[in-house]
C-alpha cells in the first residue's frame, strides 16, 4: 500500500518493485497506478482510461485504492478546495463500482461516508478560496468514528 502511487509519481520502474518486494507487490502496485497519460486527452478522458483500469484489480488492488481514497478525501478540501468537487466526483463513481464486487463492507462504508461528507462540504467552497478549509472534528467524527461504531454494531448484531 505503500508503494501505490510509485510509478506514477517517481522514477521507479516495475521491475524495481519486483526486484526488492517480489512479483506479488509488483502485480498490486501496476493494478491501482493510473495508466492515462497527458497525450490520451482531457482528464475526463484520462480518468475514464484509468477507471477502465482499475475495474479489472483484485480484491486487494481494490483494498489499497479504497485506503488510497479514504487518505486522500480527508486532505482534498484543505489541499485544493477549488479542486475538490470534481475530485471527490470522480472518486464516488469508483466506490459505487465498487459496491458491485465482493469487498470489504466496513471499509467500503466508512470511504463511501467519508467521500459523501466531503463532497457535500466542497458544494459550498467558493471557486478559489483564500484561505483553506479546515478539517474539523466534526469531519473527524462524521467520517471516522461514526461509521466505524456503526460497522462494529452491525457485525455484533449478526
């Protein structure tokens, strides 16, 4: 997981992942690093070529992404507000395709949540803000510890 975004952001070849981490972290590194480049179009065209992509991970490409998404929902408001509603538009679309496959349920939840929350709170960011937007314990209680009391109570309840 923590190589997820290597060969996209580095110098770092596949075969490097191999050599050091073996085939297996090889394969789940290739399986989440986005394919598009900047030749291939816009990025409405560039993230489609890379959700195309990502829809063939396996349970544990798919794992690291939800991780990936869930990091990166809670910093995107504060990081690039302005930015935010098309990013966290974008990444609804793969937790819904998500919820087709067999995967984890509590982590899917607490992303979906967390990915929701953020994205009502980005409908009402101006255009570009001037100052960042801060994340709250509210955004802390809302996306985290609720979800997660939730997901403990409906296993214990099964």
């Amino acid at each position: 997981a923590l190589l997820h975004d290597t060969i996209e952001d580095t110098w770092v070849k596949p075969w490097m992942i191999e050599k050091l981490f073996g085939p297996w972290v090889k394969r789940l590194v290739l399986e989440v690093t986005d394919v598009s480049k900047p030749t291939d179009g816009n990025r409405a065209v560039r993230k489609a070529i890379d959700f195309e992509h990502l829809k063939k991970a396996s349970y544990w490409g798919r794992h690291i992404k939800l991780c990936d998404l869930y990091h990166n929902s809670r910093t995107i408001l504060y990081h690039d507000p302005g930015f935010a509603k098309i990013y966290l538009k974008e990444k609804q679309q793969i937790i819904e395709d998500f919820r087709t496959k067999h995967h984890n349920a509590m982590l899917l939840e607490l992303c979906d949540s967390q990915i929701n929350h953020f994205a009502r709170r980005a409908e009402n960011i101006p255009e570009n803000p001037e100052t960042p937007i801060p994340y709250t314990i509210q955004d802390f209680s809302v996306t985290c510890i609720k979800p997660a009391l939730n997901a403990i109570k409906n296993s214990l309840l099964k």
